[in-house]
C-alpha cells in the first residue's frame, strides 16, 4: 500500500518545529522514520504534514554530568549502542540496544523515536521506565520534564500533546562502586517484537547484600512497567526470594494475549525473565567489581 496524502517541513530550530507541530494537531514529527512510515504505508497512520526535526542541532548528542546521562531525541540508535559514554555510565542500556529491531533499523532510527512510538515491548522505553528517566517535552511554551513512568500512557500512546516535541532523555547516573546490569527479552527470532523483556540493575553494599535494585519489564501489559524491589534491600542474592519479589511485583499487571502469546505465557516469562536479569545483575556486579579492583580502580 502507499500512504496518504501529506505536506513535509524542514524546520530551522527546535522552536519553528514546535510552530509548525502546534499549528496542525494532525502533524506529525520525524527524525528516522523507522516505525512511523512502514505505519503510514499501512494507512494505520495518516498525518496530514511531517516535520522533519532531524537535522535539528539542539536535538542531537550523548553527554553526561554527575547525575545523568543525557541523549538527544534525533540521536540515531547506532550512535548510543557504540557510544562509550553509554557504555561506561549506562551500561544497561548498551546491553538493551543490540536487540533494538536490525542493524539497518538502528542505522535510521533514533531514541526519541522509539519513546515516542511507545511500543509496549520496545526495549529503549524499558530501559527509561526500569531506571527512572526523565523525558523533556518541549513546546512553544518551554520544555517540560515527565517521569518515564508517567510519559507512558498505553500501547503506543504518550503524554506528547499536539505542539510538543520530545527533546531528550536523561538517564539517572548509579554512582555506587559496585553495579551491575543485565537485559533479557524472548521473542520469535533475535530482533524481532519481544513477547516479553526484563532489564535490571543492581548495586551491592561491600558485604555483598543488595543496596539497590531496578526492575523493568516489558510486553507483559499495555506499557513497560516498573516492578517493586524495594524488598530485596540489604538481602543477600537467593533466587527463591528474587522470584517471590518478582512474582509479587508483577501479579496484578493485566497481561496481554495476541497471535504471538497468551497472557498466562507473558506472566509466567515475565517472572522467569524478571528473576533471572536481577541475579544475572547481581552476577555482573560482583564481576565489574572485581575488574575494577584488578584495575586499581577500587
């Protein structure tokens, strides 16, 4: 099929973007294209006007300072998955992004854009909702910051308005010495839609006990959710007692059920991948630690 009919922009800055955007509540923004046009060719989407926000300087580039990371919303995928900024300060998100769609696709896409598709199963937008990330929504009248938690409303829907672009994405910074993450997901083939994804991150006190732990899980229900672990504080690793946090964190989400799984599938990969990325996290924690001692670095 061919998409409907629509007019394209190119704007100059961020702020005529938002003009152009405001002005018309049935335009649409673009930087990759990766998710929005295949959408158009189906007519699942029709916007009347597509503003290309990708050439956009202010929304470009990956830094950091002591609290976050900070990336661009038309930063292209590849650049975050080979960016040894995300490597060394986000290192959950850089064991995320290889299984962001095909090398082609991340060779297009950009972050903001997966955010903003809000797929339920989308890795980049479980990595935000699992570590707590604020999301910068700007529009003519400045720049608003949502809580991943809240930017999320349902299967492919935001808190974006007509008028608002998202801008960027900052990543909380773990500045404990002993960190370690671990993504999981199950899907029909490697880079296809994920039935069900699990990204953790774990600190652990000198003494080995966990002293933090994060807890994202996707394609479970409409959205990526983020599962209680405050139990698991001061608790030493045990499988038995992750799985009963894991269970109990992800008991009263409404699962989804399609073609591609059922919800009682979906629920029972969700505590198996839930549990299993946390001890893997734990795992990884202790490794990083030790490398980081070989190195003199601790």
């Amino acid at each position: 099929m061919k998409s409907a009919p629509f007019d394209y922009a190119r704007p100059e800055s961020l702020a005529e973007a938002c003009a152009m955007l405001a002005a018309d509540e049935d335009a649409r923004a673009i930087a990759g294209g990766q998710s929005l046009i295949p959408m158009m060719a189906m007519r699942l989407a029709r916007p009347t006007k597509l503003v290309d926000i990708y050439r956009l300087p202010e929304l470009h580039g990956i830094g950091s300072d002591e609290d976050s990371v900070t990336i661009g919303a038309a930063t292209r995928q590849v650049e975050a998955e080979h960016s040894p900024t995300v490597h060394g300060l986000l290192p959950l998100l850089a064991k995320a992004l290889p299984w962001v769609g095909h090398p082609p696709t991340r060779n297009r896409g950009t972050v903001g854009g997966s955010l903003a598709n809000a797929d339920p199963a989308a890795e980049i937008p479980l990595v935000a909702v699992a570590l707590g990330a604020k999301i910068d929504v700007t529009n003519l009248n400045g720049v608003t910051t949502y809580d991943a938690d809240d930017f999320f409303i349902g299967p492919m829907l935001t808190a974006l308005a007509p008028g608002d672009c998202l801008s960027a994405v900052r990543f909380p910074r773990w500045r404990r010495a002993c960190v370690g993450s671990a993504f999981h997901e199950v899907s029909a083939r490697r880079s296809d839609f994920a039935f069900v994804a699990a990204a953790a991150q774990v600190a652990l006190d000198p003494e080995g006990r966990i002293a933090g732990a994060a807890l994202g899980i996707g394609g479970l229900g409409d959205r990526p959710v983020h599962v209680d672990t405050t139990a698991l504080g001061g608790e030493r690793p045990q499988q038995l007692l992750i799985g009963e946090v894991v269970r109990a964190g992800t008991h009263e989400i409404e699962a989804m059920s399609d073609l591609q799984a059922s919800a009682s599938y979906r629920q029972r990969v969700a505590v198996g991948l839930g549990t299993r990325a946390l001890l893997d996290a734990c795992v990884d924690a202790v490794g990083r630690d030790a490398e980081a001692r070989r190195r003199g670095l601790a």
